[in-house]
C-alpha cells in the first residue's frame, strides 16, 4: 500500500493498492470512499489562479459605491476533480501542495494509463 497524505487537518488521505484507492477527506466527507482504477475516467487538476477581470470589474464598482475594499484581489481555489464516469469526486486543495498532488496525479496514470490527465 502506497499513502500520499495531502493534508493533516482536516485530513485528506490517499491510499493505493493494487486494484483500488480509497480516500479519506475530512474536510469533505462525501468524498470519502474506495473506487478501483478502471473507473477512473478523467484527472482533472485546477490551481489557484488570480480572476484578474473580476477583480477589475469590482474595483470599478467599489470606486462608484466607495465600499472601501480596494485592492482585494479574487481566486479560482485549486481542486481535483476525479471522474469516474457515473460520479465526479472534487477535493479542494487548500493548504495542499500542489507539487505533491502532481506527483500522485502521475502515480495514478501509472496505475491506469487510460486516464486522461489535466493539469
């Protein structure tokens, strides 16, 4: 058995054995369960990016209403998205290291190299 622990608190646990993986996500607890590597359709990895036309659109808008807030600046969160044909797993990423879920990404193409991978 192969772990990649993500995160400590709340916890979010990848377990690989040789036919199946399980996770464990306390932060999402829907997500927890054990799926084999044949269903696995699709990898789908999303990091944080800065929403640089939103955040210009509101800073626009804050000048008209003066709300104050100036300068924040939005974010797309990083999730996973597993899709295992029937159901789509997303698992946020905060506080995770991206570099890790990369490593683990290739980790499981190698279990299944049908996957198809985004990242």
């Amino acid at each position: 058995m192969i772990t990649y622990t993500l995160k400590t608190k709340p916890e979010l646990t990848f377990e690989f054995e040789v036919n199946h993986f399980s996770i464990t996500d306390d932060g999402q607890p829907q997500n927890n369960g054990s799926y084999t590597y044949n269903k696995l359709k699709k990898i789908e990895l999303q990091k944080e990016q800065n929403e640089y036309g939103f955040s210009s659109i509101i800073w626009i808008l804050e000048q008209i209403i003066s709300a104050g807030l100036l300068g924040k600046l939005y974010k797309t969160k990083s999730y996973l998205i597993l899709n295992l044909g029937d159901k789509n797993i997303k698992i946020w990423l905060k506080g995770v290291s991206i570099k890790k879920v990369k490593h683990m990404v290739s980790f499981m193409h190698k279990k299944n190299p049908h996957i198809a991978v985004r990242v």
